[in-house]
C-alpha cells in the first residue's frame, strides 16, 4: 500500500469574470482577483493494487463521513485512467480523507482545494510523473465540468494574493502576484453556501458578473494594493445582487466601524483582510454573530498547494 497527502489552501474570491467559451476545459477559467487562506483541506490517499481481475474500487470520506465527491471522483477517475493507459498499470483500490478546515460550499474554495490536495496525493502515489501544473491540470477539468468553479484550481496552486488576468489551468492561466506580507489575516464570518453550480448557470447573474469583472479586474491592475482589492470587491458584490439580509447588516455595521468588507464568491459570508493590529476591530463587529455562523482568522498562504510530510 502508498500513503500520501496533501494539503491546498482555501480561497476567496473577490470579484471574477466568466470566461468559459472554449470548448477545452483547459481553456475555460476566469478572470479576476482573490486571496488564499492558510486553512484549506488536507487530503490522505491510500492505494493497493486491486486483486487480478478485479475492477478499481474508490471510498472518499469528508471529514470521517463517506460522500459521493462527484469532483473528487472524476479526479480519480482521470488518474487512474491516465495510468493506465500510458503505463499499462493494474486496476487500484483507492482510499480518499479529505481533512477539510474551511466552510463547504460557502465561498472558500473547498471543492478546488479538495481537488487539487487529491491530484497532487495521487500524482505521488499512482508514480503517474506529471509535474505539478499538469497535476493541477486535472483538478481544474474536474471543477470545470462539475461547475463548481473556474478559477479557484490555478489560485490554490500559487497561493498569496492574486490578480488572474488570463483564464485557464495551471500552466496556462497566467496571474500577477500582489504585493502583500504577513502582516496580515483574513477575517472571516459564514453562514452557509450559495450555490456556484447555479449561480454559473444563471444567465442573469452571469451577465451581471461579466458587466462588472472585466472591468474591476482592469481597475485593480492600476493599484494591485490590498484596499483596492477590497473596494473593488465590495463594489462587485453590490452589483451582482447577492448579498443577503444577513450579510448586509453586517456590512453596515463594517462600515460604520471603518471596515470594508465583501462577500466571498459564492457564498453567504462577509470576509476582510487587516493588519494583525486590526485584527480585534474585525472580530468585535463579526463577533456578535458567532453563535449563528462559523467565525475565523486565518493567515494568508504564500506557498500554495504542496505535498506535505517532508514530501516535495
């Protein structure tokens, strides 16, 4: 048996424009700007070679619980057939954990981090030899066809604070690193998801996104600062309509307490970066709300999606 894991950060979006005309999922992504968390998931992989004439079995667990893990699955899927068919390699019986520390489903980019902590675990195990985008590569494709995002895969695997100026896998896309310590955290408040699969499929939402995040993105790359990021963030999630009675009420009081803040894309949650010293400021005016939604600070993860355990 081969043991491996991985962790990816977890992501938040700020604002993003739709790009998925072409038909090579590779090619399809987004546009647009967002930070990566140093909570994410961390993924355990465990294969044994399946017994002669046996077809390959899957098990995948979230958080001790078994789960259907639709992206999950077509990540295991592409691999094995991957080794298969370009090494000949026997059927496996496939054990997943993913070990995940953030929100599901809320807009910190739970799916992309489950599936790229899986990519980079299996690429290991399976010896499949791919290099860390090409690896990544296949996450991207599963999120892209399973709908629940598009750039959250090639986000995840450089970490920081990004600027995505050209959609597209890892390897493809292309981001601009904005300058940014570890002086700061991200704050966060959540209630719960908002569906990205719908929300992809809307076309209203889908027009509104696109008439705002081209042109933020644009903005952005005149002043790559951290409260710019945060300004045009608050401005994208004013114009696509999403923010609920909950998280517009909190937003008041973050302003009024000289805050900006945003809500992360998709999810119905308000998020912050501040200095450590603000840190305090930030969980007074969320803090209030604790008992009805997940409170936490976590620092920013400048190193992306890796191996871990010694493992690079």
């Amino acid at each position: 048996m081969k043991q491996l894991t991985a962790f990816s950060p977890g992501h938040v979006t700020g604002f993003f424009e739709i790009c998925d005309e072409p038909t090579d999922p590779l090619l399809k992504g987004s546009r647009g700007a967002g930070v990566s968390i140093d909570r994410g998931v961390t993924t355990d992989v465990a294969i044994r070679r399946a017994p002669k004439g046996c077809d390959s079995k899957v098990k995948i667990e979230i958080n001790g619980r078994g789960s259907e893990a639709e992206v999950s699955k077509r990540v295991i899927n592409a691999f094995l057939s991957y080794v298969k068919r370009v090494k000949g390699s026997a059927n496996f019986n496939v054990f997943v954990e993913h070990d995940v520390r953030i929100p599901i489903g809320a807009g910190f980019g739970s799916s992309g981090a489950g599936a790229l902590s899986l990519a980079l675990a299996l690429n290991e195990a399976l010896e499949a030899g791919l290099s860390k985008h090409e690896a990544a590569q296949i996450a991207h494709v599963a999120e892209v066809e399973c709908k629940t995002g598009l750039g959250t895969v090639i986000a995840e695997t450089f970490g920081g604070l990004e600027a995505r100026v050209k959609p597209g896998a890892p390897g493809i896309g292309e981001i601009v690193r904005v300058p940014i310590d570890e002086s700061y955290a991200v704050v966060s408040l959540s209630f719960g998801p908002l569906s990205t699969k719908r929300a992809l499929s809307d076309l209203e939402i889908r027009r509104r996104v696109n008439e705002a995040g081209g042109k933020l993105l644009n903005e952005f790359l005149n002043d790559l600062s951290v409260d710019n990021f945060l300004r045009l963030s608050r401005g994208f999630a004013e114009r696509i309509g999403l923010i609920t009675d909950r998280v517009r009420k909190i937003l008041i009081e973050a302003d009024e307490a000289g805050l900006t803040c945003s809500m992360p894309m998709f999810g119905e949650a308000v998020f912050t970066i501040v200095e450590r010293d603000s840190i305090e400021r930030a969980l007074k005016t969320f803090g209030k709300y604790a008992s009805t939604a997940e409170l936490f600070v976590c620092g920013i993860d400048f190193e992306g999606a890796r191996l871990i355990d010694g493992i690079r």
